[in-house]
C-alpha cells in the first residue's frame, strides 16, 4: 500500500477539486484495454481491489486515486528494419528512389500493420490528492510519468491549476551544507548520496553504503562537487532519498511505523489497507511539510480554498 516515491505538486486552486463529484468523473474517464491500433491508452481505476467501485478513495483528508496504462510495445528497430527491406524492395523493382515522404508513409503503415500483434504492457500510476494540505503526491520516480497522471487529471477535471513546488533554498545548497555541517532538526544523514562537479559534463560520484562523515567525502564537498541526492531518515519513522528536484524517492517506513501497523489489529485485507492508508496520509503529510520547512518554506505559497 505504502508509495515507494513522492513527486509533489502544489495544487494552487482548491476549488477545482469537488470531492462530491470527484469520483463519478474519474468514472467517466476509466480504463478501456487498448485497441488494435492504439500505442498507448490511459484510464482510472479503482485504487483499492476490495472497493472496486471507489475510484476516489477517502482517507483522512486526502483521496487516493489509479490510472492504469496499456502500451504497445513496438520496438524502432524492428519498424526501421521492416521499413528499410521494403524501401529496398521497391526501389530495386521499381528503379527509382524512395522520397522522404513516401518513406514516412511507409513507416506508418509498417507500424499500423505490426501494432495488432505487439505485446502489451500494463501499468499503475498511484497517486494521493491531499485536500487539507493542498499536495498531490504521485508514487513515481520518474517525472515523465508523474506528469502524465497530473495532466490525465487536469482533463478529467476539465482544470486543474499545479505547479512543482520551490524552496526558499535550493535543494542543492541546502543538502551540500547539511552534508558538510550537519542536518536540520529531525534528520539525520544516512549512508547514500550523489556529488556532482557544476557544469555540463561535470565530475560525478556516487556513495553506496558509505561513511559520509569521512575525509573522502568532505574533499569531494571541498573539490567544489555539489550534493545532487542525498540519503535522510526523517524522526526515526521514514527513509528517503531527497534529490536536486525536491523529489523524494525509495521511501522506506522504518519500524516504528512497522509496529504500529502491527498494533492496529487490522482483522483483514480490506482493513488492513485502511490503517496502511491511514499511516501513508499521515507521515507523507508530515515528512514533506518537514522537508519544506527544512528548505525555508515555500516560495509564492498561495493556495485558493
């Protein structure tokens, strides 16, 4: 249940978010398999396999919703292979050469042909629309993908104003400082980080398991190398990877929150996911208000209710 990342965007106009008819419009927009002739298809579904009929799951303040997608999977190489024996084929029976445009007609009919009989890979974008504090969290690393879920979203909803947040200090500032001093209030600096010379092409290192409290490292910091990722354990309750673009990646509930969700006595799957979803609104909400804060706060911070 619990996300493995967090991609926060700032959701600058509540209003647009209507929890009462939130749900019947991601029904409107739900997943449909893919048909013979489509590359990619994208819809919601039911976030928790024993509500199926909840596409906006309500906890705590916050809703937890799913786009699932189906991508056909058609390698650029197969098609500019198919492509080329065809191109060489008429131009050796037809004696002439094949132009740029018909050559692309060649290559979208090729893909129109192959495209009934690619595999298909499926997948699901989890994402938590928190309303008390004004955040959707998308459970990606990869920022492509959490843009897709975010702009899936704003058309289902007709509008939805977000913006990526920015910190009164930048990540990278502020992580190299708490990398040669020490770390804010409530963190400590675990054994994973990624130094990186400024400029393009700049010299990188990457630490796995590693003192980061040695002389090795501080000559990297004093070398001129920038801290691009940095490994912190929040309260003794979640560990994390900040990176340069105030994401914050393989999230790890420690177990301290382990043991809560222990205690909660949870008597079966569907109760289980309760209490898990519980425990992810509520630490998730915490953690990223004390990563902001830890950065000096949000800048231009106006949320419409």
């Amino acid at each position: 249940m619990w996300f493995k990342d967090l991609q926060p965007y700032r959701i600058t106009d509540l209003a647009k978010i209507d929890l009462a008819t939130l749900d019947a419009e991601l029904k409107k927009r739900s997943f449909v398999p893919a048909g013979s002739l489509d590359r990619l298809t994208a819809g919601w579904i039911a976030p928790a396999a024993h509500a199926p009929d909840i596409f906006a799951f309500a906890n705590s303040g916050a809703v937890l919703i799913a786009l699932k997608t189906e991508e056909k999977l058609l390698p650029s190489s197969v098609v500019k292979e198919s492509a080329e024996e065809r191109i060489a084929d008429i131009e050796s029976k037809e004696f002439r050469r094949v132009s740029k445009k018909e050559a692309k007609e060649i290559r979208e009919r090729i893909v129109e042909e192959l495209l009934p009989r690619a595999f298909s890979r499926s997948r699901v974008l989890r994402a938590l629309i928190d309303l008390k504090a004004g955040w959707i969290w998308v459970d990606s690393a990869t920022p492509a993908k959490a843009e897709l879920l975010v702009q899936f979203l704003r058309e289902t909803l007709g509008s939805l104003p977000t913006k990526l947040a920015q910190t009164q200090l930048d990540p990278v500032t502020a992580m190299s400082t708490w990398l040669d001093q020490s770390a804010p209030s409530n963190f400590t600096i675990d054994a994973d980080c990624m130094l990186k010379a400024p400029g393009e092409g700049g010299a990188q290192v990457t630490c796995r398991r590693h003192d980061l409290n040695s002389d090795e490292v501080k000559l990297h910091l004093k070398s001129g190398k920038m801290v691009m990722q940095l490994a912190l354990s929040w309260d003794d309750r979640i560990a994390f990877v900040l990176t340069e673009k105030l994401q914050i990646k393989r999230l790890q509930f420690l177990d301290l929150l382990q043991d809560q969700l222990k205690d909660s006595d949870a008597e079966d799957a569907a109760a289980l996911f309760d209490a898990s979803l519980t425990l992810l609104v509520r630490e998730g909400r915490g953690l990223l208000a004390a990563v902001i804060e830890a950065l000096g706060g949000e800048i231009g911070l106006e949320v419409a209710q």
